[in-house]
C-alpha cells in the first residue's frame, strides 16, 4: 500500500507493525487504544499473522515475552491503565534481554482517570515503567506520519540492543486522521536473533531466555552489562527535532500532540515579532540532551508545554544546568492545551 | 441540495468517512432554510470527534440535540437516552449520525420496527482515500455490513472524497470517478460530491458545472488546526 490514504493514528501504528514483519499481536481492548487492535483482527490473519485478544493485559505482555524471546517480533498496545498492568512483564522483558514493542496510547489518570488524551505517563515510560535497574527506548510520535514510521525502527531499536521499545502515544494522535503513505517495502534491519529460545534441533547448546540470577554477583554482572549498552544507546540513539530555534529567545520543549498545539503556538509568536521556537524531544529516552545542549548558548528561555503536571520539566533542566531558567506550562486530566493559551505563556515570558 | 432529501436522514458510513462533519453541515443548512432540526448522535462506539462534542455549535443555533447517556463525557457506556424513542414522533427534520462501519450501524437494528413506519433516506458517505474502503469492493463490501445489520436500505451516496489538507484538483476528480463507479455497482444514485468551502473559494478544486457539490465548512478537527482557521 505504497499510495497516500487517510488513516487513524491507531491504524498506522497497527499497519506499520505489519510492515516492519511483526506476525504477533497479543492485546486487550482499551479507550483510546482499540482502533489498533481492532485493525490488527482484520489485517493480521490476511498475512498469516496472529492476532490475539488475550484474557488481560498481564497475560498479553507475557504473550509477547514468549513470543519475542524464541526469536519472532511481537508486540501489544494498550492504554495507560493496561500498561500499569503490563508493567511487570515488561520488566521480565528487560531482564531477559528480549526485544519487543510496547504501545502506550496515554490517556488521563491517575487510576481509571479518563479516555481523553494525555501524556501523564512520560514518568511512567522513562523512568518507572516495572521493577528492576532497567530502560526502555521511547519514541514519540507528533504526527500520524510518524506513528506509521516509528514502528520499524522501535523494533529495529528494539533488536539492536536487545531491549523493549515503546511508542508512546495518546488519545489524540491514535484517534486523529491525516494522510499517511507507506514505503512499497518497508525496510526491516533485523538484529541477531542467535540468542532466541527458537529450538536448537541438537545443532546447538540450547538457548535459555530467562531474568532469573540465582546468585547476586551474576545479576549484578548482567545489569551492569545492560547499563553499559545503555551507554551506547544514549550515544547512538537520541533523536530531535528542531524548528525555529537557532534565534529563538524562547523555546519551547514539547514533545507528541502538545508540539503540535506548541508549533502552532510558535508560529503565531513568530508573527507577532516574538522570536520562540520549539525543540521536540522525539526519543524520550535516550533524551535528547546533546541536541538540546545546542540551544543553551542563544536561547533565554525554556518553556516546557506538556498534557500532565510537568512531568519532563526535570530532563530540560538536566539538560540546561541552571544556566537558563525553566519554565512550565501544562494542562492534565485529559485537557489539550490550546495554542493560545500556549501564545499567552510566550507573551508572559517576553 | 437539501430539498432533495426527507425529514428524516440517517447518515451512515466507513469509520472516519466524514459522517459527523457533514450532519453539521447538514443541520445548519436546514436552519437556514427556516427548517426545525434534530440532531442525533447515535454513535455508541467511538468517544473522540463525534457530534456530541459540537453541541454547542449545534444548539446555539437551535439545533436540538439528542446524544447517548453519557456522550462527550469520560464514560464510553454504550447506552442510549430514553428521548432517541421520541425522535420518530417528531415532525420536522431528523438527521441522525450514525457510528461507522457495521458495528456503528448495529444500534440501528433495535429501532427497526420504528424504522419501518418513517419515510426516511439513508445515505451511505464514501471517502476514496480512507483506509479500508480505498476500493470499490471495500466501500461495497462494508455498505453491505451496514445494510445487513440496520435492516435500512440506502438511498444516496455522499461523496466525501478528500485528503484533508493535501486536497486538489486531481484528488477531486479521482473521488467523483470512485464514486461513480459505486453508484454504478450499487445502483445508488450520489447525492452529492462534497468540497471544503475553503478549497472551493479559492479555486484550488474546480469542479465541473453539471457536478452536484455541497461545499462543506469543516467543524471536526483538532485543537491546533482550530487556531488556524475559526469559521464557526
């Protein structure tokens, strides 16, 4: 399907999952996710795939644990209740070494919270997401464009470095429609697969997939064997992007459906005489800090523009260090900041 | 364009055709023509861009507004009002906004013997560049789904072909071409081919003379697409 259509956000997660050679979908319905899973019923048995409403989000995740460790791309994708459920699997996931790929389309919380769209969970994603020394690579998609892109190169990520990715999306970007165009291939950098519990057909030493250490000096070993290929990620793996910010007095940093309220926000600044700009984290973890650390020397600034209670103010002023003040503006509980209210803080801060 | 049709309109179509933006457009056309509308929001499946969330829009020029227990709030129950029994008492115009696909038409179903008994059109709105019903046996297959599980028959399609901002001339002509080949398999006459109202001012879509155009404004979008254009 290499001509443009218009898709779902939802629907571009679930078709590039197709595309990226992904066969194995473990899910479990929720608002604002469903549309992805929906789409995936359809789709996956026409490519002989398999689909599969398991009977919870814990058992969809260790579904995907399985799957993912005999060597095959699987994923899920639920909405921010079902992935605190998912949170212990995922940790089993980063313990075993095993690739694969989380969708989180965030929604208000805490608790049940609500079904509009959120970024509530960038905690969640970057620094919590199950017990353990661990991370997980997070990409954050701002268009239904990307949503279709970041799905081949999470899992490509994913395999690289032996870890799980997330796609951390919401409510708004799964539910809202733009055009969309696939590659007639999608191209697919499958990462050694040597390690997979895939059956060893006495050809080899069987494999073992496994995030149990029975003695504490070789679990310390192994994580520090991972905090070390984190290293590597951190590195390699940062991605941004940049508009308007070489003269800009003030940037904004937003990331996902906030930088696009925050672009139109810029925009109208801009027209005003106002020089703002905007800086958009697309990893959320490695964050960005080196491109952000380009900015530090022109910019007066920073306005951080999130849908939660600031919950990426910390990585901005880790990255700034003091040197320039930090602003915040968001709005939570389902509320998407509208790009005047994002023009006023600009104004507020000229 | 809407002289042709009867008091009593059930807009159905693929999940994310359209549907909600052209009742809008729909309604405030009757009340301009001094018409007495009621609009229904019959969508139980999906709680994001649906008519509950232009209510405002909608009443303030004194469309009544009938919508699921619970529509536009944090609860997606899929539970219907007591008052959607009273819309086939009513006299004027009824437009009813259908959820999309199969599943969205199902709640359809429950009112059939209602149905029976009001002369209405059902029209079926087609986008040639929406995922899923991009060819001709895809839009055909999932009008028969609709068919099937309303027990309503059709009577117009809508042809809401566009590509949202990326629309032009030859996204235009390629959507009246696929809705003319669905009328012919369908044997359903097309009602009309709709255009954004901006792209049709400003000459970026030209159509021919003899093509029967609605010119749309668009209501259903985001928040920051909203900033740009305020046309409400």
């Amino acid at each position: 399907m290499s001509e443009k259509v218009l898709m779902k956000g939802n629907e571009a997660l679930g078709e590039a999952a197709i595309q990226a050679g992904c066969r194995h979908f473990f899910g479990y319905p929720i608002t604002p996710q469903t549309e992805l899973s929906a789409y995936l019923s359809k789709k996956m048995p026409k490519v002989g795939g398999t689909f599969l409403q398991a009977e919870s989000e814990i058992a969809a995740i260790n579904m995907v644990l399985g799957a993912a460790g005999s060597g095959v791309r699987a994923m899920t994708s639920s909405s921010s209740p079902g992935i605190s459920l998912k949170s212990e699997g995922v940790s089993y996931i980063a313990g075993s070494d095993v690739p694969a790929v989380i969708i989180n389309v965030q929604r208000g919380g805490p608790g049940l919270g609500s079904i509009q769209p959120s970024q509530a969970d960038y905690w969640q994603a970057t620094k919590a997401l199950g017990h353990g020394d661990f991370q997980l690579l997070v990409f954050a998609p701002s268009t239904v464009q990307e949503m279709a892109d970041f799905v081949a190169l999470a899992f490509d990520t994913a395999e690289k470095y032996r870890m799980p990715a997330m796609i951390l999306s919401d409510g708004m970007l799964g539910q809202m429609m733009e055009p969309v165009v696939f590659p007639d291939a999608t191209e697919v950098h499958e990462g050694d697969k040597s390690w997979a519990a895939s059956g060893h057909k006495n050809q080899r030493k069987h494999n073992i997939v496994n995030s149990l250490y029975i003695e504490a000096k070789d679990l310390e070993e192994k994580v520090k064997e991972r905090y070390e290929r984190y290293e590597i990620v951190k590195a390699n793996e940062q991605r941004s992007e940049s508009y308007l910010t070489e003269d800009a007095d003030i940037i904004i940093v937003a990331f996902g459906a906030s930088s696009r309220v925050s672009r139109s926000a810029v925009n109208a600044a801009r027209a005003k005489g106002i020089k703002a700009g905007l800086f958009r984290p697309i990893t959320l973890w490695p964050y960005p800090v080196d491109a952000l650390e380009k900015t530090v020397g022109t910019a007066k600034k920073y306005l951080v523009v999130e849908m939660n209670m600031g919950q990426m103010v910390e990585d901005v002023k880790l990255a700034v260090n003091g040197r320039k003040p930090v602003e915040f503006f968001g709005r939570t509980g389902g509320i998407i900041p509208t790009p005047a209210e994002v023009l006023a803080q600009i104004e507020a801060l000229v | 364009m809407i002289e042709k049709l009867k008091d009593f309109i059930v807009v159905t179509g693929h999940y994310g055709c359209g549907k909600t933006n052209f009742t809008i457009n729909l309604a405030l056309d009757f009340v301009k023509a001094g018409r007495k509308v009621t609009v229904v929001d019959m969508d139980l499946i999906n709680p994001y861009f649906r008519t509950s969330d232009f209510k405002g829009i909608l009443e303030e020029k004194g469309v009544e507004v009938i919508t699921p227990v619970f529509g536009a709030t944090n609860l997606d129950i899929p539970s219907l009002p007591a008052s959607m029994y009273g819309i086939f008492e009513k006299k004027d115009v009824v437009i009813i906004d259908v959820g999309g696909d199969d599943a969205g038409s199902m709640v359809l179903g429950r009112f059939k013997p209602q149905f029976d008994k009001v002369d209405y059109d059902m029209l079926y709105v087609i986008n040639r560049f929406r995922s899923m019903s991009t060819d001709l046996d895809e839009a055909v297959e999932v009008l028969g789904e609709i068919e099937a599980v309303s027990g309503l028959k059709p009577r117009y399609l809508v042809n809401n072909s566009h590509m949202m901002a990326e629309t032009n001339q030859a996204i235009y002509e390629e959507g009246k071409q696929f809705a003319g080949m669905i009328s012919e398999k369908t044997g359903l006459p097309v009602l009309c081919h709709t255009i954004d109202r901006e792209f049709y001012d400003t000459g970026i879509v030209v159509p021919d003379v003899n093509d029967n155009i609605y010119p749309l404004e668009i209501y259903v979008k985001t928040v920051w697409q909203k900033n740009k254009i305020v046309r409400i």
